[in-house]
C-alpha cells in the first residue's frame, strides 16, 4: 500500500501545470509526498472502498486517463473526509479544464478546511470564472482579512485573473467593491492600478498609484508603477523622472536600480540600461540578476563577445543557469552554429525557457536538415506541454509541407482537430495542406467553416477566393471574396497576386497585369511571378515574360508553380 501511494505522489506532481492558470505556486499545487502517505493512514476502516478508488485512480493517472482518475478520487472523497482526497480531485479537474467541476470539488475542501488559505483562495478565483461574482467578493474578504495571507502576491494573482478572463467591466466592480471593504489596504489600491492598466484606464491606474502612494509613501513597487503607467500613456519623460526621484530615495536599493534598467531597456534605451547594469556590477559584482540583465543588453546591443562571457559565468549559478543556457543557445544559433546551439538548448531541462528551448533546438535541426530528428521531439513535448499542442503540431505540419509530406501533414492536421474542434489556425493549415493534396472539397469546407467563425477573414477570404479561380470555378464567387479581402488588406502581395489571378481567368489580361505587376514590384516570389509571367506571355510581352521566369527558375529550381510553367511553355525556357 505504502508503495502504491508513493507512485500517487510521484504521477500527482505531474498535474502541477493544470493549476498555472489559476496562478497556483507549485507548492500549492502538488501536497508533499508525506502528506500523501497520511491519506492511507487517515482513511477510516470503512474506506475499504476508498482505498480501492484511491488505487483505481492512480492507475489512471499513470496510464494518462485523468478523466477516469478525477470520477475514482471524487468517489474516494465521499467515503473519507480527508481534505487531501478533495485536493487531488480539484487538481485533477484544474488540469483538465473542468472549471465547473474544480470549483466543485474545491468548495467541498474549503468546508472540510476552512482555515486552508490555498482552498480560500483558489475558490474564490474559480467563483469569480463562474460568473459569480458576489460569493468571490466574500470570499476574497475572508481571506484579506485572514492573518498570515500573503496580501500583496494574492492581489496581484487577482489583477491578473481579472484582466484575462473577465470582461472589463466585471473585473472594474469586484476591484471597487473590495476597495469599499478595505479602502486601507495599499497593496489593493496597487492591483486596482494594475488591472486598470492593464485596460489601457491610464487614469484610473494614475489615481489608484496615488491612493497607494498616500497609504505607504515610501513605496518605490507603487512609484514604478505609476512610471510605468505615466510611459505607456504618452508621458515618458515624467516616468523617467519619477524613477529617478525613487532611487534618490534609495541611492543604495540594488534592486530598484535593477528595476529601473529594466525599464529603460522596455523603453528602448538599451545603452542606457546597459550603463546602470555596469554601475549596479562595479559596486556589487556578485548581483547575478545584473549580471544576467546586462548579457540580454549585450546580445540586443550586438555585443555578442561580452554576452558571452556573462552568460558562461551565469552557467555556475544554481538560480540562473537555464536562462544562461538558452540564451547561449540563442547566442550560438545566431552565429548559425547550430550544433552548437542544440547543445545549449538541450541543456535546459526546467524553469520558464523550457519550451522556447526546445522549439529553438527543433528550428535549429531544421537549419540543419535534420527533419526526421526534429519530428521526433515533437509528440513529447506536446504531452509535455498540452496547452501548447495547437502551436506544436501546426509546426510539424510545417516541417511535413516543406518536406512535400503532404498526406502526412494531413492526417497529423485532421488528428490535431479531432483534439481541437474547430481550431482556426488548424482548419486554415489543413485547408492549404488540402489543395495541395487536389481535395478541393476539404479545402472549401474548411475555409468556409472559418468564414462562418469570421467572415471578415482576409486569408480565409483570399484562401478560397484563389481556390476556386485557379479551378476556373466559379469565378464571380471567387472575384468577391478576394476584393473582400483586398478591402482589408490592401497592399498584400499576395491578395493582390490573387485578385490579378481571378480577372485572368476571367478574360480581363489588361486589369490582371495591373494587379500582377503590384504584387510582383512588391515581392519577388516565384508564385507570383509564376502567374505574372503567364499573363505577360498570353498578352504577347514574351520577352518579358522569359526574363522573370528565368530569374525566378535560377532561384528557385524545385518550385512546383515554377515547374508547372516550364511544362506549359517550354519554349520559354530554350
């Protein structure tokens, strides 16, 4: 049994990301391993049962079938009280996106541990996602007024909540109404001021800045704040002054000179952080944190030499070492030593670089021309990182069509969005995979599935605009959809190159040249110019006409429009 609940700890700690969302710290996330045991040891004698759901959901959870696991923990958790069995269950629905059932199960172990200021907390955060936004208040005010709450890091939590998965003016009202309940409190008046900009409400956040400012004068979080307000809102010189005036304050505070490079570095002025990072390391060359920030300033500045050597300085330290890694990994593919690049980015196995390492070690391999090596890493870091699965297989898609692996690139599509109904980006891949393929049925289906979504979708538009004319189908359909999209983008290349398609295919050389000739004085593509040329020869202007394919054909030996010409018009290439 004890072995057994060992194995549920270690597979529990892999849940820990499903909570990322909500804000929760890894160790809110995940109980620790003891803590695990004294389930078995808590459970009653009648949990006979709860046992056998505790181990059914273990095995779920290793076999990756949470759903099965979060039914075996909530039946467990009836015939228990232990709290833990609860968290494992709201863990568990967090992970899979089951707000409804999380705030459930959560509510269940706020009752059973009402003292838990995690279950407090992660309650009122999931009332607030269901709309009810009364009961969230309350509970926020409970936990506000608990002693030991980390007052300042929960608000901010909340800022942040607010500002992404509320609508605006719902957000607005739970801040003013906390605000009403404790018009004291500085580190709320802060969040408000965070949440307001966050909302481009540049005045509202000014004057909370100052609400806070009165409370705690010498609070250089909230005097930053307001600079950085005060910047986004077109008024950067007095920004800057007010950074200055907090460090005046604190002429020996690292930290908030730390701060203020950071911000000069956001507002463009790299050589003016990198001047502050220098001073910060002469007085204390031992702050890794400058240390660090001067290498990203070095590798902006083009100093590649000098980043360097911060950044191999930086591999020695326990806390920075993986940002050191990946951006030595940057460093190196930059010089297009991309062997070397990998090496880097293999190196980072933790922390918030993880993924961009590890895409950045596949683009690597694909500079390289190490496809199948590249495809290879992609299923596990998409289990690795599900939230991320729509941008990962829409980049193996890619590597699939650039390597003519069409029918693989749609098989791969059509299994993404089986995962992801509806997905936009994976219909419009699949939707060019499709023409590729000769599916024009799939191709149009897809596309007009985004077009219902949106119907103001220029590459949607201009997609099945272009599909059809070049089928000779349909084509004063095909002429409307396009000139839809050229409403919205009037100088795409592209969109152009199909609207002089459309008029060809209907007869009208003299209008498709027009357009043609923009789209090609625009961009030099082969498929434009593939089109254009086609138009200049069936006009007469042959000459012409052999000059751009021939260029493009030097440039682009293998490109299939390209090829398509030199079957039609052989002559043109003699």
């Amino acid at each position: 049994m004890t072995k057994c609940l060992i194995y549920l700890a270690s597979a529990l700690g892999l849940l820990a990301s499903g909570c990322a969302s909500l804000n929760l710290s890894h160790s809110e996330a995940v109980a620790d391993p003891d803590d695990t045991l004294k389930i078995g040891a808590s459970a009653p004698r009648k949990g006979e049962d709860s046992v056998y759901f505790i181990l059914a959901a273990e095995l779920a959870v290793q076999r990756g079938q949470y759903e099965v696991a979060l039914d075996n923990y909530l039946k467990a958790s009836t015939l228990t009280q232990d709290p833990k069995i609860v968290q494992r269950a709201t863990q568990i629905a967090l992970y899979l996106k089951k707000n409804d059932k999380a705030l459930e199960t959560s509510s269940i172990w706020l009752q059973r541990q009402p003292e838990n200021l995690d279950a407090r907390r992660l309650t009122a955060f999931l009332l607030i996602k269901a709309g009810r936004t009364e009961e969230a208040v309350d509970q926020l005010a409970v936990l506000l007024s608990t002693p030991g709450v980390d007052t300042e890091a929960t608000l901010i939590d909340l800022a942040k909540l607010l500002s992404s998965d509320v609508p605006k003016d719902v957000g607005m009202d739970i801040m003013r109404r906390l605000g009403e309940r404790f018009p004291n409190k500085a580190e709320l008046h802060l969040a408000a001021a965070l949440l307001a900009s966050e909302q481009h409400e540049y005045q509202t956040a000014l004057q909370e800045t100052e609400k806070a400012l009165l409370l705690r004068p010498d609070w250089n979080k909230a005097r930053l704040l307001q600079a950085q307000i005060m910047s986004k809102s077109g008024n950067p010189d007095h920004a800057r002054e007010l950074m200055r005036k907090a460090m005046r304050n604190e002429p020996n505070n690292a930290r908030l000179r730390l701060m203020y490079s950071q911000y000069l570095a956001k507002a463009g002025d790299l050589h003016g952080a990198n001047k502050e990072l220098e001073q910060l390391l002469a007085k204390d060359p031992r702050n890794q944190d400058a240390m660090l920030g001067l290498a990203m300033t070095q590798l902006e500045l083009g100093q590649d030499a000098k980043a360097q050597q911060n950044l191999e300085r930086l591999t020695e330290s326990p806390d920075h070492k993986m940002q050191a890694y990946f951006y030595l990994g940057l460093l190196e593919a930059r010089r297009k030593r991309f062997p070397t690049a990998v090496q880097w980015f293999d190196k980072v196995s933790e922390g918030p670089v993880v993924l961009d390492a590890q895409i950045n070690a596949i683009t690597s391999l694909i500079y390289m021309g190490q496809i199948a090596e590249a495809r290879q890493r992609l299923p596990g870091i998409r289990k690795q990182f599900p939230q991320q699965a729509v941008r990962l297989y829409l980049l193996e898609a890619e590597l699939l069509t650039k390597d003519k692996q069409y029918d693989q690139a749609f098989d791969l599509l059509s299994q993404a969005l089986v995962e992801n109904p509806g997905q936009t980006d994976l219909l419009y891949s699949r939707a060019l995979v499709a023409e590729e393929l000769n599916r024009p049925d799939v191709m149009e289906t897809d596309l007009k599935v985004l077009l219902d979504k949106n119907p103001d979708d220029p590459n949607a538009l201009n997609a099945l605009g272009f599909s059809l004319a070049d089928r000779s189908l349909r084509l004063e359909e095909a002429k409307g959809y396009i000139a839809k999209a050229l409403q919205f983008k009037p100088d795409d290349p592209a969109i152009l190159d199909s609207y002089g398609w459309v008029h060809y295919r209907m007869g009208d050389k003299e209008t498709a040249l027009t357009y043609l000739g923009k789209a090609f004085d625009m961009i030099k593509d082969p498929e434009i110019g593939a089109h254009y040329g086609e138009v200049l020869w069936e006009s007469g202007k042959r000459k012409e006409a052999e000059t751009i394919w021939k260029e493009l054909s030097r440039k682009y030996p293998n490109h299939s429009d390209l090829i398509k010409v030199r079957d039609r018009y052989p002559e043109a290439f003699q």
